[in-house]
C-alpha cells in the first residue's frame, strides 16, 4: 500500500481538548508522507476543527451527545442515517480510532470500511474498544496525550516519528492581524467546579494589570448565561476590560491568535491557545498539567495544590515574563 494516496479516516470525536490534541499527528503524517489526505469523524459541536488542518479533506459530523436525548425521534434516526451512508460511502485502506472508548468504536470505529487500527487493552481507557481493531499497538500512558496519538498514527501509517516537538499545524490558518487596540484574554471558564479560579481573584488580577499595563486591553469570552454574567461583573467599572460576544470557536480562534498573552483555568480553549501558539498562563488546582496540560511552544503552568491557592501575585509573575 501506499500511504501517500492512502484513503484515511480518523476517530476523534471529543472533547475539544482531545480533539486539538490530534492535530500534531496529523502535520507529523502529512511530512513524513507527502500529500496525505483525512476524513474525520467528530463531535458536531467540534466539527470546526478539522478543517483548519490543510491534510484534512472531509469532516464527518456525528451527535452522540444530541442524538441520545431523543433516541426515538424520526429525525434523529433520518439524521443518523444520514451519517451513516456519509462515513461508509468511502472504502478507506486505514481507520485509526484515536478516541479509544466504547463509543467511537461502536459508533463510527465499527461501521467506517477499512482495517481498523488502535490502542491495544493496556494503552487504552475502555479495553474492550480494542476488540473492535484489527492492529493493535501498546502506547505507554506516562507521556503527554499529544505524544500518544503521535506515536499510535506513525505506527499505523508506518514512518518515523520525528524527535521534535508537535506541531498542530493550524496557526496559519488563523491570519496574524494587528489589533489598533493591543489585548490579552482571560479564559475564565470551565465544567468542573473544582476546576475555576476564584472570580473574585479574576476581578483583583483584571484591576493590576490594567493599573500595570494601561495600553492594554483584557477580553473576556463566554459560552452561556452563567459564564455571561461572571464576565460581566469582572469588566464591571474597569474601561480597558471588555465582555466579548458570544461567538463560535473559529471566531474564538481569531481571537485567541492575536492576542499578547492568555490567562486561562484548565479547559478547551486553554489548548485551543496552545495550539495557536500563543503565550498562556493556565493556571493548574484540581488536574496535574504533566499528561494533558496545555501542550505546545510558550506554554506556562502554574501549579498549586488547589485553585484557592492561586495568587494574583502568582499570576502576574508569570505574565512578567511573557508580555
């Protein structure tokens, strides 16, 4: 086979996190291989990421998370027939399930035409999604989440992985443009609870660094009303502080990619600065940056044993650095 006009297909559903997080193998394969060209299946909430990959030719959407609240809807059986006949009208020579779960293999794994390569049952969170792979491979798990899908696509693809740091490949894609107005961006945001930095430490750094940098603007984004109005009250009274409006992740990319700095909780749009290349400061209380923490060049973590013990101080020590 040749893998230069080899027909692949990826699986990488969720979340955003995990899904930037494939990128770097997808720039690894397109240099060692040429021309190489993937179709990938993703969550639809996410299916704007793959195409900012110039070795991607087709995006799959699929809606698990959507479609399992409303199981016996006629047109969530139309639409996941739909998705069906879209994945399997193409006989791929390589199927790589980079998603490692239950779900991806059951769900797109399983029905994509092609020999199916994964994770063997000890590299893999769910064992019994190995089953479903026809070539297995034991990838250790004490290495960043980046570095284990580097080496799972180079020995599916079969070429050597290269000693240098990943590239996500899409900071291109998003066009350097010089704001008339210089910024950094507060990523404020996250699921877990344990996860947020305390609002009220948001507020005191947004106070400094306007103080300390008057030329400065500080944006904040948001993704619903609870996230609106916490924004809302750290940008109240301070003119350089500005409420973003809701927007959609390639406009959040843009964002993100012209900004001086990020200061960011652990979350999606922390590796979304990452892989923009752009200097970022996450701050670490509740997870260990050390295996999925934000990966890529200019990249600070500050680590304490919980976000309560994360200190303006600490912050703008780190931003010092870097602006």
């Amino acid at each position: 086979m040749s893998y230069a006009i080899a027909k692949i297909c990826i699986i990488k559903t969720s979340s955003l996190g995990d899904v930037l997080h494939c990128l770097p193998a997808l720039t690894d394969a397109q240099h060692a291989l040429g021309d190489v060209q993937f179709d990938w299946v993703v969550e639809e909430n996410f299916a704007e990421i793959p195409a900012w990959h110039l070795a991607v030719n087709r995006v799959i959407p699929i809606a698990i998370r959507r479609w399992r609240k409303n199981l016996f809807d006629k047109q969530t059986y139309q639409q996941w027939q739909s998705y069906k006949n879209q994945l399997q009208s193409t006989q791929y020579d390589v199927v790589i399930d980079a998603q490692g779960l239950i779900k991806s293999a059951l769900f797109a794994t399983r029905l994509a035409q092609g020999e199916k390569f994964g994770y063997d049952r000890k590299s893999i969170r769910e064992p019994l999604a190995s089953c479903f792979y026809r070539h297995k491979f034991s990838i250790p798990y004490q290495q960043h989440a980046v570095e284990r899908i580097r080496q799972l696509f180079a020995q599916s693809l079969g070429y050597h992985l290269p000693d240098s740091k990943g590239d996500y490949g899409i900071a291109r894609h998003f066009q350097q443009q010089q704001s008339s107005t210089p910024y950094m961006m507060f990523i404020h945001a996250t699921t877990r609870a344990d996860k947020h930095w305390v609002d009220s430490e948001w507020k005191k750094s947004a106070e400094k660094i306007t103080a300390l940098y008057p030329n400065i603007e500080i944006r904040l984004p948001w993704g619903n009303e609870k996230e609106k109005q916490r924004a809302e009250w750290i940008a109240q009274g301070l003119p350089n502080v500005l409420v973003l409006p809701k927007s959609n992740l390639t406009e959040l990319a843009h964002q993100l990619a012209n900004a001086k700095a990020v200061v960011s909780v652990d979350t999606g749009l922390a590796h979304l600065t990452a892989a923009l290349d752009v200097p970022n400061v996450t701050l670490y209380g509740a997870t260990d940056p050390k295996l999925i923490g934000c990966y890529g060049k200019n990249q600070h973590y500050l680590h304490k044993d919980t976000m309560a013990n994360i200190g303006v101080e600490d912050v703008l020590e780190q931003l010092e650095m870097i602006m």
